[in-house]
C-alpha cells in the first residue's frame, strides 16, 4: 500500500483575478505534490476558491452582477490560470459548493451543541477588505495591521467560538511539535505575539451582509468567513459530523497546508481549536511562504502593480515562469520579481545552462553518430566526477524537498546541468571527433546524454513540460524515479529525436 500525502493550497479570495503571487502558491504545491507522486506516495492535492464574504459581495454589487455570477465569472479564471500552470490538483473546490456549505452548517451546529459556541454581543474595531475585527492592541499606527487601511468601530449580536478555552492546549501543542509551523520565525511570532498573551473568544457570525453561508436556526446571522474557508480542508474529502467517508478516514489529517505568510495566524490558531473541537486530528504541518514582490513592493490586487501569472506565461512560456518563481523565493525570505530579473534567469539558466547543453548534445549526438545511441569502454578519471554528481542530485533534492526547500531542490537538479556543461569544456568532443577518437567520443556522448536523462528526471515535478520535450528527444521511456539510482538507464542502440531547442534566447529590446 502507498502511503498517502495530502497536501492544500489556500483558497484564494473571488474578490479578483489571482495575481502572480498567489500564483506563485499553486506553482509551488504543484511541484511538491508532483515529487511525493514521483517518489511512489498516494497524493491528494487540494485547491480552490474562497467565495464568501462582505468584499465579495461588495464587489459583485459595483459591477452590477449578483454574487453568485460574479464569483462564478472569478473562479473560472482562477482555474484557468492554475490549468494553464500546469498545476496537477486532484480536486479544485469552492465554498459556493452545496456539498460544503451543508457541512459548514453541520459543522457550526456540531460546535454549538458541544457548547463551544455562544451568542453575544460583539464591539469591535473591524476591517472590511479583511473581513476581520480587532483589537486597539493589535492595530497597528491606528490601521489593520494587515492591510494597512482604516477600521470602523463595528457592534452587533453575534455568535462566539469559545477560542479561551483552548489557549492552554494550542500553547502547549506548538511548544510540544516545533515543525508544526514552519518556518520557525512563523511559528515563534505566534506564540510570543498571539497565543502567550492570552486568546480571546473569536466571532464567528455576522448580521451586516448575507453573502455566506446562514447560520443553522438563525439565518439572518452568516457564518464567518474563515470558519467557512478553513473547513474546506476537511469537507471537500467527505469530512461529516456523523458519517465521515472512507476518502476522509484514508486522506485525513493533510499533512501540509501550503499557505502564504499573511494567514498563518487563522490556520495555526483558529483552525487547531476548530479541529479540537470536532474532535478531529490536526493536520501535520502549515507552512507559512514567504511572499513574491514586484520591484521590491507588495503586490495588491487593489494596489494596481499586480503582475498576472497568464501574461507572463504567454510572452516567456509556462516553464519560465514555474522556474523563476520556484528558484528565485527562498524558504523564508520574500522573493523578487522584475521583467528584468526573469529575462536575465531566463537566459542565463534555461536558454543557456539546459538549452545549450541539450541542444549541443543532441546535435553532436546527430553529427557524429545519426542520431544513435552509442557506448563503449574507454573512460576516463574525469567520467567519475560527473557520474558522482549526477547520481549524488537525487538526495540532495530529496533533502531539500522534505524540508521544503524548494529553491534548493531546484538548484541541486541545476547542479547536474551545470556539471554537463563542464565536462563538455573537459573532454571537448569536437577535438575526439577530429582526431578519430571515436570509442571515446562514444562514452563521453553516452555520458552526457545519460545524465540529461537523469536530469530532467529530477526536473519533472518543478518543470514537467520542458522534462518531458527532453525525454521525446531523447526518444526514452525510462523516465521513473527509480531508474535515476543507477547510471546506465538510457537504452544504447535508440534512435534519438532531432534537437529542438527547449529555450530560444531572448534579446534585449531597443529601447
Ligand atoms: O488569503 N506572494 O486568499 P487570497 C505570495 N481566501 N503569496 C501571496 C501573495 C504574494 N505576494 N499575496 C497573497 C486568502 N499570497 C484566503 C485564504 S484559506 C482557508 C483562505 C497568498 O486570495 C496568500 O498568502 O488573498 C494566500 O495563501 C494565497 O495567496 C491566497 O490569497
């Protein structure tokens, strides 16, 4: 039996379309649900779309569609640009579905009955765009500490999740598992500034719009938003207060909730007590990305500096896209985006370190031998050096990705690219072909063809396209994960595909 790996992305709001940031989200779950499926795991990868609230509705009111057309319309181009991505999620859901909001009510009066849920009277100080009430402490220079933009003093009768009662245990849970949330900065700045200074009971209905899921027994009372949104995780795989599926009990707890920086604060407080109290596993891990920036300014929907994942995949491809923004955003610090910076990655690292080198092979390959694949026996010291690298990739990919080093991951598939190259400038084939030197010229072609091979093994999850064009070049059906452990996979006596080059240069425009 496989063992089984779920991994989420966050929903992403219907307020817009999804900028290259959270682009960025589904590109980086896509190539670790793509490696755990490589490495033999039963993966469940989900994603989808967040579609309640009062910015939504608000929205859909100033272009005078109902909200459900308007988020309808949103949440198609969403799952546009994340197929476009070539992102391999197994199910896309939206909390507009009957299947989710049904169990959102069930799951709300599951919590009530338990007594975990209260009516009240709430005062508060509430940001709009973040559907989200403060405190005066939390502010920050008078604003949302989130967004920045003004609060308004907000009262209304509503229901209370009785969040106090669980600080002692979420306290004691975090201190007890330190890879809970990663990375640790995350996961320090909730403990010391969020949980440790004590967990007031959370509000989780409002009367002030409608577009949400209606509390059971009292519908002019919505469910708030992130009790909606973070129980998309559990009801989407069959999760039911009485019956929970096969699919729920085989999936369940997800072991990783990929999610940006910003709300790490609901999945790593709200979302445990939620879980304690259905009496639910949590998930094994949230890990809280760092985020992508334009020019070195945060990208807002509403900012107007947002760059659209789409445009950039039509005017550099697909894969130039997926490499820039899995390479170039480390594990904790935020990453960068300019057209200049992608064009200068873009040609440096896949026009000239992969293209080249597979250009260049192929077509010596073509040159010398027609295109067929050829050995022999004449190695050489400099051989073991390229053979070690090629073959060491594999763990230090593997290291990588368990700790969700993702740009380190890719780096080390680089690696193997890099060290081709070197050992074209050392065994310079052109000069064995001159020379006759035939024998040799064959290992040294197998050589290289064999680790590109390797290579774009390795490649697949980041860059499934452009590892797939190699493999048709190479004309291989050996393409496992497992076939990497030894070198020697590529099938001497194949006939390769003629070279096409994987990435043509860009030139610099005039200006
Ligand atoms: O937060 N760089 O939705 P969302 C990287 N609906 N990631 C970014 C980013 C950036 N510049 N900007 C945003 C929501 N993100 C909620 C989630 S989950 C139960 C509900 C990330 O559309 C952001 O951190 O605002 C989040 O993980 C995702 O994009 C969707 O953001």
């Amino acid at each position: 039996m496989k063992e089984k790996y779920y991994i989420s992305t966050a929903i992403a709001y219907t307020s817009g379309k999804p900028h290259i940031g959270n682009t960025y989200e589904i590109i980086l779950a896509d190539a670790i649900a793509r490696f755990k499926r490589a490495q033999g795991y039963d993966v469940y990868f989900q994603t989808g779309t967040d579609e309640h609230g009062e910015k939504i509705q608000q929205k859909a009111l100033a272009q005078g569609k109902t909200p459900k057309q308007f988020v309808d319309e949103v949440s198609t181009d969403i799952k546009r640009i994340w197929d476009k991505m070539n992102t391999s999620y197994d199910r896309f859901v939206r909390t507009t579905d009957e299947i989710h909001e049904k169990e959102v009510q069930k799951i709300f009066q599951k919590m009530y009955d338990k007594g975990d849920i209260y009516l009240g009277e709430y005062t508060g100080l509430y940001c709009t765009p973040c559907e989200s009430f403060w405190t005066e402490s939390q502010l920050v220079d008078g604003k949302c500490p989130d967004c920045g933009r003004e609060v308004k003093e907000a009262k209304e009768e509503a229901y209370f999740f009785k969040l106090s009662k669980y600080q002692k245990q979420l306290e004691e849970f975090i201190e007890n598992n330190p890879h809970f949330i990663e990375p640790e900065s995350r996961r320090n700045e909730m403990l010391n500034n969020f949980i440790k200074p004590g967990l007031q009971d959370l509000c989780i209905s409002r009367t002030s719009f409608d577009w949400g899921i209606p509390v059971p027994n009292n519908p002019k009372h919505v469910i708030y938003v992130w009790l909606d949104a973070l129980t998309n995780y559990i009801t989407n795989i069959g999760y039911d207060t009485e019956n929970p599926t096969e699919e729920f009990k085989k999936y369940w707890p997800a072991d990783l909730h990929l999610i940006g920086k910003d709300i790490v604060r609901f999945h790593s407080i709200y979302w445990p007590c939620f879980l304690w109290s259905l009496d639910i596993d949590l998930p094994k891990q949230i890990f809280g990305h760092p985020w992508l920036l334009t020019n070195n300014d945060k990208i807002g929907k509403s900012r107007g500096n947002a760059i659209y994942a789409d445009d950039l995949a039509d005017e550099y491809g697909v894969d130039a896209v997926r490499y820039y923004v899995l390479h170039e955003i480390p594990f904790a610090n935020d990453g960068n985006l300019t057209y200049e910076l992608l064009e200068e990655r873009y040609n440096s690292d896949l026009a000239n370190i992969l293209g080249n080198l597979v250009n260049r092979t192929i077509s010596m390959n073509k040159k010398y031998f027609e295109n067929i694949v050829c050995d022999s026996d004449v190695t050489a010291d400099v051989d073991a050096d390229l053979i070690n690298t090629v073959l060491g990739a594999k763990k230090k990919v593997e290291k990588a990705m368990d700790d969700l080093h993702v740009a380190d991951a890719i780096d080390a598939v680089f690696e193997i690219f890099r060290r081709s190259n070197k050992y074209i400038d050392e065994t310079t084939p052109w000069i064995l072909a001159k020379d006759e030197n035939k024998d040799r010229l064959k290992k040294v072609l197998y050589n290289l063809l064999e680790s590109i091979r390797i290579g774009a093994v390795l490649l697949h999850p980041f860059l499934p396209e452009t590892s797939e064009k190699i493999f048709v070049q190479l004309n291989t059906d050996v393409t496992s994960y497992d076939s990497i452990d030894e070198f020697g996979g590529l099938k001497v006596g194949e006939k390769l595909n003629d070279p096409e080059p994987l990435f043509a240069r860009i030139e610099k425009k005039e200006d």
